[in-house]
C-alpha cells in the first residue's frame, strides 16, 4: 500500500473510531504499517536533509547547559514554521510543543539539547565554531529527530487520538535539566513518556534497550584534604595532604572491593551473557554493580613545596537508591577518617540532587518490542546490558512510566565510529530518519492502543494546554 492510500485508511479509520468511541479498533496489521510508512517518510530526501541541515547547524554552535539559547530559539522557529504551539520558557531555555487533539490520553517524547564543553577534533564542514565546545554526546541528533517526528506527526495531526507532547530539555549532561521541567509539571496528565539516544556501539538499523534498570543512578563527590605545607626537604615540620590525599583515593578503591557483594557483578554479568525473555525480570532484580572513580586529584604546584592542601573528586554509581546511598556514605567516611590518619582535615561536599537509576517499564519494553519489530524486523532489536553510565531521563521516569533506548548508527562499510564523549565523536547522519520515525510511531501508536475505555476522562485536561 502506497503512503496516500495509508493516510486515507488512517483517516477512514479515524472517523470510525471517533463514532465508535471504542478502544484501539486498528488491526494488528494495519497498526504495523504506522512505523513501516513513518520510516519510509523519513527517509525521503525533503525530511531527511533537513534534518541533516537542523543537526549541523547545531552541530557548528554548540551550547552548554542551560545556555542552549539558540538552539532553543532555532526549534521555536521551526515548530513556528510546521505551526505547532509550545510552551516556552521552562527550565531556562527548555520548551514543550503539543501536537493532537489538546486532550487526552497525552504522550511525551523527549530530546536533551546540550553540548559538552570539550574541543572537537574531527576537522570536517561543520565543526564547532565555539572553542571548548562541543556536541560530543549526539545531541545535536537528537534535536533533529525529535523536530523531525514534530514533522512526521504534524503532517498526520487529524490521525492522532489525543496529545503527543515534545519535550525539549536543557542541561542533560551533570545539570539536571530534566528534574527541573518534571518539577514544573510538564507530564501532568502524561501516560509514558519516550527517549532515544543516539548509539556508535548499535549498527544503523537496530536498536537496543532492555527492561527494568538500565542505566546506574549517580552521584558526584568532591573533597578537600587539608594539612600544613612547608619545604619538601623538612616533612617533619608539615602535615602533607598530598600523602593523606593518595592513601585516602587507594581507601576508596576497597569500598566496592571489599564491601560490596562480589556475586553481584557476576550474577547480572552472567545473565546478561545468557539473557532470554523469562531470565530478564531475574536481572531486573539482580543488576547491582557498583563503581567509585576519582577522576580528580590536584594539588601543589612546585617541586619543592608540600601544599596545604589537596583536592580530590570523582563519581560513584549503583543500581538503587540504598547503594548510592550507603556509597555516599561510606565515601564521607573514608574520606574524613582516612585523611585523619595521616593528621589532615577534610571536608567532603556532593552533588545534589544524584541521578536516579533509569528503570525501564516492562509493559512499555513489550509495548516498545512490538513497535520497533514493525518498523526494522525482529532481528533487529537487541535486548543490551545495563550500563554504568547515567541518564537525567530517569528524573522523567520516576514520574511517570517512561522507557529509554539506543538508536543504532554504525554502518561497517563506513568505518569505525568513536563513542559518545570523544574529541574523535561523528554521528552518521543516516540515523535521523530512524530515531524521527521511532519517536512518531511510538508516540502515534502508544495513543491509539492505550485508549482510555470509557469517556468518563474526558475532563482532564493538561495543565499547558
Ligand atoms: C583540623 O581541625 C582541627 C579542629 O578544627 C584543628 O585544630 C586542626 O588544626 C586541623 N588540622 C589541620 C591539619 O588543618
Ligand atoms: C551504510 O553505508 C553504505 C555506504 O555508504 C550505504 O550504501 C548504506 O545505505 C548504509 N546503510 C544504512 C542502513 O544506512
Ligand atoms: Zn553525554
Ligand atoms: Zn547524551
């Protein structure tokens, strides 16, 4: 079926359901031909250029967090263009977009709008014009998909059955600009809410996720260790903080050494090697790795001279609440009592609030599953391990059911691509059409399938709206 006789059928299907008032009335195939004609759209050269175009142009000026004024004001524009409404400012220079009925159910889709502040080393067109600046992380790419979903489902706004809402955040890598728009109530009302991220380690074409928890939650410490400086030839006559600083950073090491159960890296590593469908509500309950870097550590500045003091910092991660809690603990502990051994003070300070750990929605991992083999075919959907890494799309998650998943981008015959955060990092550019499509067609479907039964909801409205 050609893409005209699909929008008629949708739109057939449309009135028959607004008479009907029934739940989802869409056969299993003709809810399978969304996603297949929504990539198939995507990939047209109007959409995907411009895409391309949205993303280089990013590319070239990028932001950091809560600055992403132009970034911000360029989405505006473009939303101003397809004629989509949106709230702005939230969070600084964070913005939703409505698109559908203005009613419900309603549904988010998510894309973090910030760069890194690090220098590009890749010499090509449109390299970062801002020194030290860099979208290192893909989220450049993201912005794009996400207008270019705006693009696909504002070209299908009469078959929407209720709201899809675009999410457009600041501050995703350390600021927390997620926390900051869920806390101004920007998924009232919201049934799930989606995110993608853009992955080198995925061939294009796939995609990966898994279900329960698949990103550890985070925090981030920073210490200063105080003791006397004084001449590097009398050390009887100072309290070196550079000694106390190192014993203190060779303590730390044995917090998840010593302490933490070394069965459960092996448990979730093992079952993450022989992952099948009935294991993963096991590893689901059984991921708890836990990591303590210092990634951090100055002090002095002579050959000489002992400092007064020293400064240490670094990153733990676990995979609950209590583990970060109970590291966040045991880091203060170890800091200030080691220092003491060695005669020195010290002070320990932490980020607040820490990354929650992002946890998958079973329901919406089976709901993604089915979306994304429609669209790309089972054999390309990987269920992933979890990862150590962090995500400020679980402060959204913790809000409402929400589910997070990597976007493939590596192609082999193109050579190999860098990961995320280095000076080495290209997106390919191919992706945008899956990650715009993924967005619309899980966004469309998720409102056709979870129609509220009765009209009795009718009344809610959403608080932007
Ligand atoms: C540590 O703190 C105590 C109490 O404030 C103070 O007396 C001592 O001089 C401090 N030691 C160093 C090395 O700063
Ligand atoms: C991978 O790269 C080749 C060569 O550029 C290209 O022909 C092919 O379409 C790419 N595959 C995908 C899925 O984009
Ligand atoms: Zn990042
Ligand atoms: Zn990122």
């Amino acid at each position: 079926m050609d893409f005209s006789k699909w929008v008629l059928l949708i739109s057939a299907l449309y009135m028959l359901l607004l008479t009907t008032l029934s739940n989802c009335s869409l056969t299993p195939e003709e809810l399978a031909e969304i996603p297949v004609n929504f990539l198939k759209f995507a990939k047209r050269p109007e959409i995907s250029d411009w895409m391309v175009g949205i993303r280089r142009k990013i590319h070239e000026n990028p932001e950091l967090g809560f600055e992403e004024f132009e970034t911000s004001k360029l989405i505006r524009a473009e939303l101003d263009k397809m004629g989509i409404p949106y709230k702005y400012p939230i969070a600084i220079t964070g913005l939703v977009g409505f698109i559908g009925t203005g009613k419900p159910p309603f549904v988010a889709i998510r894309a973090d709008m910030d760069a890194l502040a690090m220098q590009e080393s890749v010499e090509w067109e449109h390299k970062s014009k801002v020194e030290g600046k860099m979208h290192g992380c893909g989220h450049d790419a993201h912005v794009a998909m996400l207008l270019g979903a705006a693009k696909l489902l504002q070209e299908h706004r009469h078959d929407i059955q209720g709201t899809v809402i675009l999410v457009f955040q600041p501050a995703e890598e350390g600021g927390g600009g997620a926390k900051i728009m869920a806390d101004a109530g920007i998924l009232e009302n919201v049934g799930a809410i989606f995110g993608l991220h853009v992955s080198s380690r995925f061939p294009i074409g796939t995609v990966a996720s898994r279900s329960g928890s698949i990103l550890a939650g985070s925090g981030v410490f920073e210490a200063v260790i105080s003791g006397k400086g004084g001449h590097a030839a009398l050390p009887q006559h100072t309290i070196d903080p550079i000694l106390a600083a190192s014993n203190v950073i060779v303590s730390l090491q044995h917090i998840v050494s010593r302490e933490a159960d070394p069965l459960d890296s092996q448990v979730s590593l093992s079952l993450s090697l022989s992952l099948s469908l009935s294991l993963s509500a096991c590893v689901l309950v059984c991921v708890s790795g836990e990591v303590v870097t210092v990634a951090k550590f100055q002090g002095g500045n002579a050959f000489n001279v002992i400092p007064n003091s020293a400064t240490i910092g670094g990153t733990f991660r676990a995979f609950s609440k209590e583990g970060l809690m109970e590291l966040k603990q045991r880091i203060e502990e170890v800091i200030t009592r080691q220092a003491a051994v060695q005669r020195c003070n010290a002070t320990v300070n932490f980020n607040d609030p820490f990354f929650p750990v992002t946890v998958n929605s079973e329901e919406l991992h089976q709901y993604f599953g089915n979306v994304a083999r429609d669209m790309l075919g089972e054999n390309n959907i990987i269920e992933m391990k979890p990862l150590m890494g962090s995500e400020d799309f679980s402060f959204f998650a913790e809000v409402v059911p929400g589910y997070f998943y990597y976007v493939g981008m590596q192609n082999e015959t193109q050579g190999q691509l860098q990961p995320g955060h280095s000076s080495y990092f290209t997106v390919n550019e191919d992706a945008l059409p899956y990650g715009a499509a993924l967005h619309a067609s899980l966004a469309t479907r998720y409102l056709l399938e979870y129609q509220p039964k009765s009209t009795s909801s009718n009344g809610i409205s959403h608080d932007e709206l």
